[in-house]
C-alpha cells in the first residue's frame, strides 16, 4: 500500500497545480497559434512547446539542472541568442533601397516613437493595482513597440528578465498580427489621394556603397552610443558577410543553419520563462495591452511622418511606406505594398517600403541602446 | 504619489532624450550616406554593371539564333491574314462564276 501512494505521489496527476495546467493551456493555444492560424510558427511553436515542457510537475525542466534551465542561462540571459539571431537578420537585409533614398531613415526613427510613448503607458499602469513596474520594467516592455523579436528579447532580458516571457508573446503576436493591427490605422490617418502616391523609381546601388554602409553604421554606433553595440554589431557583421561576397559560405550559414539553430533554442529558453507564478498575473494582460499600444502608436507616427515629409519634400512620398517604419521585417513592407494596391493597382510600394522597414531595425536597435545606456546603468 | 510623478518625469525625459537621440543619429546617417556613400558610388562604380550588359548581348545572341516569339507572331498574323483575304477570294471567284 505504501509503495502504491508513492508511485501515485510520483505521476503527473497527482502533483498537477492549476496554475500549471493553465500555463499548458496557453503553451498549447500557441502551438494553435503556430500550426493551424501560421503565426510566426517558426519562434511560437518551440515557445509553446518550452511552455508545455516547463510546466510538468516533478520533471523540473526549468530548475537548476534542467534542460530549460541551462538554455535559457547559457543563451538568453547572457544574450548571446538574440544576438546570433540578429546576426542572421543582419545577412537577410538588404540596405540598397535604404542607400538609394536616405530620407526614409527619418520614418524609420519617428515609428520608435512608440517604443517612448508606451514608457509613459507603463509608468500610467501603475495606478492600476496589482501592477508595479519600475523604469526598467517599463523600458523593456515599450522597446515591443520597436517590432523586433531579438531586440525585445535581448533589452528584457538585460533589464527586466522576470518579464521576458509576456514581453517575447506580446512582441513575437503582435508582430504576426502586423496584417491586422496597420491597416486601418493607415487608412485612418490617409486620405485616398495620398494612398494612390506613386514614388520615383530607386536609383541603383553600388557594391562599395553597400560594403561600406555597416561599417559606416558600425563606426557611429561606436563614437556616439557603444551601449547598443552588441546589437548594431553583430547586425553589420551579418550585413557584411552577404555584402562582400567573398564569405558566401559564412553568410549562408548565417543565415540559415545557426539562425534556424538558435531559433530552436531562443524559443525554447522563452517557453522556459512561460511559467505560472511569472506569467498568471494582472501584469501581464498589463503587458499585453501596452504592447498593442505600442505597435499603434509607432505605426502611426511613422505615417504622420511621411505624410509631413511628403508636403516638403520635392519627390512624392506616399504616406503609406511610414507604416513600415516598425520594423517587423518584411511584413510592415508587405502590409504597406497591400494598402497602396488597394488604392491605386498600378501602386507597387514594396520596395521603396524596404527602406523604412529596415530603417526601423536600425532605429528600434538605436533605441534599446538608449534605453540600456540611460536605464540599464 | 509623489514617486510616480518622478517617475513619469523620468519616463518624460527619457522620452524626449530617446527621441532626439534617435533622430540625431539617423540623421547623421543620412548625411553619411548622401557625403560618403554618394561619393563613392561615383569614384567606383559597379563593376557588375558591364557584365548585365554582357549578359544582355548573350540573351539576345541566343535569341537572335533562335526566333524571337515577336517574330513568331508578325508571320503568324501575316499567314493569317494571307489565309482569310485568300479565302475571301476564292470565296468571292466562287460567287462569279455562280
């Protein structure tokens, strides 16, 4: 009889806690996420699925000792993932639509202004009871509005990294609900007039230009703010390896092995963090709802910034590519492209909403470094 | 209270301090780009340039062996229009000689 309590004191049912079958139920609501609506699947399903692993009773995956524990303390918490990540981002991008037309970096930083506003947000949130966030809390949640899934990971977890899991399901949904969330927002603040804009063909970009370009981004980085420089760095290392042609071995690799790799184990070091004490509490939906704001607010200084722009500038500029000034690359240049061939079907903005796009990434990763500098210190 | 208006005058200056930052350096990079970048995309231009042309005038050899489908189409609608005005004629002959 003993021995029979034992082996039931060692199943899963008996040792079950609500807040764990809850977790397992959202690890699972983002493998549906993941699998069946395709929703950045490629992050969300090994983060579901670290959810689901971190939450059994007994197995202490998450405990010292454990396999999400050593992932989540060798990878995240020194940053190195999100870093490699941002690596292989650095190969994928390609800078020319952002070298042939320069102007579009000031889309790219006003969209960041979400990233500052939601600071206030969260600092407001805290006459909400239950909720207390201090700077540091409220910096690594507003850098969600910067829509950039290794940037979030990387500044929460150098800041606040109690909060790394709501911040990395905020920041990876709501940049899968991209399509969703930018459209009527552009709509809104366009009118049909500026959405039919056709913009002047780009002009080509040279090699030395593009080979140049992560140097030059390297060497201001350095001289004016070193503190976003693991960022910034290591994105124009991987910027360089596709540029300069010469290590297509490494830049392939870069680009697809050690990011899909990494990706593997940022996502599972993400799920660990899924756990019920840090996750089941009124400062999460508070995490949640910011990051909507967030996104809204940087979406919508990024149009405001182009439609100001375009009644100065000389060449037009439709309103629309400003959207694609949060990063979410390539998906806000999508979203932006879609919008124009609504209003005007010879409308083909894609390109010229890389610019922004990238400028954005440029822009959120400047961003986390000031945040790090001033709030990190 | 009195915590969280300084915290919302951190919040406040970090804000007008992240944004000015970010602006200044996404200008000073747009300077860089249009000096630096521009000055250089003039003193050495791509030397991929002259081998699309290349390829170009290869495309075209390889065309020019075979026939291009514009050609295909003008003989085509040249033998078509040849047909119908031939058989209008034979047509028409027929009626004569009723």
């Amino acid at each position: 009889m003993d021995s029979l309590t034992k082996l039931w004191l060692s199943t899963g049912l008996a040792n079950f806690e609500l807040g764990q079958v809850i977790m397992m139920l959202v690890g699972c609501g983002l493998l549906y996420l993941a699998i069946a609506r395709n929703f950045e699947p490629l992050l969300l399903l090994p983060m579901g699925f670290g959810s689901i692993l971190t939450n059994i009773p007994i197995a202490g995956f998450s405990e010292v000792g454990g396999l999400l524990h050593f992932i989540y303390y060798a990878g995240i918490d020194t940053g190195i993932f999100p870093l490699i990540i941002f690596m292989g981002v650095g190969a994928m991008t390609d800078f020319g639509a952002l070298i042939a037309n320069p102007k579009t970096l000031l889309l790219g930083a006003s969209a960041q202004f979400g990233i500052f506003a939601t600071l206030f947000g969260a600092i407001a949130l805290n006459a909400v009871p239950g909720i207390e966030f201090t700077l540091k809390d409220a910096s690594a949640i507003a850098i969600i509005g910067g829509a950039d899934g290794p940037t979030a990971i990387f500044l929460a977890s150098k800041l606040a990294p109690e909060l790394l899991g709501a911040i990395a399901v905020a920041a990876y949904s709501y940049m899968a609900l991209v399509p969703i969330i930018q459209p009527p927002i552009m709509r809104a603040l366009t009118t049909i007039d500026e959405r039919k804009i056709e913009m002047a063909q780009l002009r080509p970009v040279t090699k030395v230009e593009k080979i140049i370009f992560p140097l030059g981004v390297l060497l201001m980085t350095i001289f004016f703010l070193p503190a976003a420089t693991p960022l910034v760095g290591m994105f124009c290392l991987g910027n360089l390896m596709k540029e300069s042609g010469v290590v297509d071995r490494l830049s392939s690799t870069a680009q697809n092995e050690l990011i899909n790799i990494t990706t593997i184990f940022l996502g599972l070091g993400v799920g660990s963090k899924l756990s019920a004490e840090a996750f089941l509490n009124v400062e999460t939906l508070g995490i949640l709802a910011l990051g909507a704001v967030a996104f809204s607010i940087g979406t919508a200084s990024g149009v405001l910034m182009a439609k100001v722009m375009n009644k100065f500038s000389k060449v037009p500029i439709n309103p629309l590519i400003g959207a694609a000034g949060v990063s979410a690359v390539p998906m806000a240049a999508r979203v932006a492209n879609k919008v124009g061939l609504e209003a005007n079907p010879h409308n083909f903005l894609l390109m010229h909403a890389m610019g922004p796009n990238v400028a954005g990434v440029l822009g959120s990763a400047v961003a986390a470094g000031i945040l790090l500098a001033l709030v990190g210190g | 209270m009195n915590s969280m208006e300084q915290q919302f005058l951190e919040a406040g200056t970090l804000m007008l301090a992240g944004m000015v930052f970010v602006f200044a350096f996404l200008s000073l990079l747009i300077i860089f780009i249009k000096t630096v970048l521009a000055k250089l995309a003039v003193k050495f231009p791509d030397p991929i340039a002259p081998n699309r042309n290349h390829s170009n005038k290869k495309k075209n050899k390889v065309v020019s062996g075979e026939i291009s489908p514009a050609i295909i189409a003008v003989i085509s609608g040249a033998v078509n229009s040849y047909r119908q005005q031939h058989s209008q004629q034979n047509f028409s002959l027929q009626k004569a000689k009723k």
